[in-house]
C-alpha cells in the first residue's frame, strides 16, 4: 500500500484544481508507474513513446501539452532532453 501514497498525495492536490483533465491524470499515473518499474527512483528519464504507451494517449501533442502544464502547475519538474538518445528527466514534487 506504501506505493498508492503518491497517487493518493496527487489526488489530494488536484481535488479543487478544475485546469486538471482525465489526460493530465492519465499521464501522472503513467508517470508513477514508470517511476515504480525504475525503484523509486527521483527524477526518471523517460522517453515520451514509453509513457504515452503507458498512458494510453497517441497523440505527441497531447503528451507534450500536457506534461508541460502539470510543470507549470508545479505538480512535476519537466526538463525536457531534446536528444533522440536520451530521455527527458521528470522530477516529482507532489
């Protein structure tokens, strides 16, 4: 159960947040998934192909949307890569 406290502490801090949608939710989710498969580890390297997979989202655009607005809410910290070699770092703060 130790592993649902990030989803839970997300969930609290969306709860009056109306600029969240299902897809910002779907991409954290992914995002915790991927963090879980890799042990835990702050911040992850992703690649978008990886969490869109997970997330159940086709669209780059929607990813890229979406990540960049859960960083400015300050719900993660963002840094995107910009090499084909090397994922982007995703760091947690809620």
């Amino acid at each position: 159960m130790e592993s649902l406290n990030p989803l839970s502490d997300f969930f609290s801090a969306i709860e009056k947040d109306f600029r969240i949608s299902t897809t910002h939710i779907a991409i954290y989710a992914a995002l915790l998934q991927y963090r879980v498969n890799l042990g835990f580890v702050n911040p992850i390297q992703a690649y978008r192909h990886e969490i869109t997979e997970l997330a159940k989202i086709s669209s780059p655009y929607t990813y890229h949307k979406c990540i960049k607005e859960l960083s400015d809410y300050g719900y993660i910290r963002y840094e995107p890569s910009f090499k084909k070699n090397e994922g982007s770092k995703i760091y947690f703060t809620v």
